[in-house]
C-alpha cells in the first residue's frame, strides 16, 4: 500500500502540481513523475480511456512517484468504485453543486465507517499480502483525497454547506465551466470569482484547488496561489504545445538572427 504524497505533501503546507491527460499515455504519466510534478489527473470526464487503460496509467504513475488521481465523467458508486478499484488515490468529481451531492461522493468514496464504499481485494490492498482487510481499509480511508469541483454558480451559493460536509479534503475551482455558468463574462471577472472561491475554502479548513490554467499565466497562478490555492492543474497537452511553439520559434529566430534568408517561417 503506498501513502498518498500528495496529501501528505498538502497538510505540510506545500503548493502541489498536476498535469491533465486525456488519453492513453503511460510514457506522459512517466515524465510528469520525472520531471517533479506531483500528481497526475486523468481525465475520464472529457476523455477517452477505459478502467482497463486507466489501471495501467494508475501502474505508470506508481512505477515514477507520482500521485494518480482520476476525473470521473458522473456521481454515481459504481463509477467511483469501479476507478477506485483500480488504485487510484484520489478522485476529482465534476459538477458538486449542494452539500447532498458532496455528501454522497464522499460516502461513496470510503470504507465503513466513514463511507459505504464495497469491499474487495485487489490492487488497492496489496491483493490482501501485506495486511489484514480492516487494516487497509481504514489506511485507504485515510490517504484518500476527494475533490468536489466547484465550477457553477449554484456551487459558489453553496459553497460554505459543501464545505461542512465531512469527508471532502479539496475544493476545485475552475475557470471553464464556471464562466459558462457565469453567462461568459470577461475573464478577470472569472478570475476574480475564483479567487473569491479559494478565500472561503480555505477559511471553511479545506485546501483549494485552481484549474483551467493557462500555461503562460504564470503571475495569474501565483496571484491565486497568493489567496491561498494549493492544488494546481495544468494541461499536459497545453504544456506540449506551448513547448512546441517555443522550439520552433527559437529556432526561427535564430535563423534570422544570422541573417540568413532560408527562415521562412511555415
């Protein structure tokens, strides 16, 4: 059984990164874990992979040290189960918008007596090797981290009762799907709603998370971070072509900087 560092990483106080992957890629999983990054969200709301491919990148990030933590596409226990089964170590919940639906995440989520989550051996318990089922099942509960994310107005109007609800280790704020909600305003309007957000979660005792971030937005992370945001995600694919545009950018610009007249850009 393996103790979930990026929670241990949280309560110590520390600021923890995750890249987003939607599809299939171990090797991306891999890098992330080599590179530093704490965590890895996979995304199974807006992505492709199967239980089966997300199991293999859950051995993918055991294998380099970083967190796997899942984006679930419902509420229901059977999905949460199921990516739970898999040995995961944490799940991100789209769309929490009342303290009921938070409630019944996080009851899905754990063990007795925390929970009603269904027993079973497997992966997450070492496949019963190293220790007896209530032993692991209460260190599961313990390691676990549940995100509800916070991306509609009628959750910031909740805000404060999902944040009671005991169980709930993460609120996620991010700016996608809260602008829709919000009628699509300009963007420092969203960002200030989020910065709003981040204030009352870490003055209702949970840690904040930020999504939706843009690769260049350096100071605009720091901004939130400054409010309090702990948990940052960023696009693994956004990342990859911010990196792409930079390489060949700078070699154009090299070219050019030798007065050469074969940097026709194309």
């Amino acid at each position: 059984m393996r103790v979930n560092t990026t929670k241990a990483k949280l309560k110590e106080g520390k600021v923890v990164f995750g890249g987003i992957v939607s599809g299939f890629s171990p090797e991306i999983v891999e890098l992330l874990g080599a590179i530093g990054y704490d965590f890895v969200f996979l995304d199974c709301e807006h992505g492709s992979m199967t239980f089966d491919q997300v199991e293999h990148m859950v051995r993918a990030a055991e294998a380099f040290d970083i967190t796997p933590i899942v984006r679930i596409p419902d509420h229901a226990d059977a999905t949460i189960l199921r990516v739970l089964d898999r040995g995961v170590q944490g799940i991100i919940v789209p769309h929490v918008n009342t303290a009921e639906q938070a409630r019944a995440v996080t009851a899905a989520a754990r063990y007795t007596p925390d929970g009603h989550r269904g027993a079973a051996g497997g992966r997450p318990h070492d496949y019963g090797v190293h220790a007896s089922g209530a032993e692991t099942r209460r260190f599961i509960n313990d390691e676990l981290l549940v995100i509800p994310m916070c991306e509609e107005v009628e959750a910031v109007a909740n805000l404060e009762s999902i944040l009671a609800v005991p169980g709930v280790d993460v609120v996620h704020v991010a700016s996608g799907d809260l602008g829709l909600s919000m009628d699509s305003p300009p963007h420092a309007e969203v960002r200030a709603a989020m910065g709003d957000v981040v204030r009352r979660v870490r003055a209702g005792g949970k840690y904040a998370g930020i999504g939706g971030n843009a690769p260049t937005d350096a100071e605009g992370v720091a901004d939130l971070i400054a409010q309090g945001a702990s948990f940052v995600t960023i696009s693994a694919l956004a990342l990859l072509r911010v990196g792409a545009d930079a390489f060949r950018d700078g070699v154009h610009a090299a070219i050019e900087a030798r007065g050469s007249g074969s940097g026709q850009r194309g």
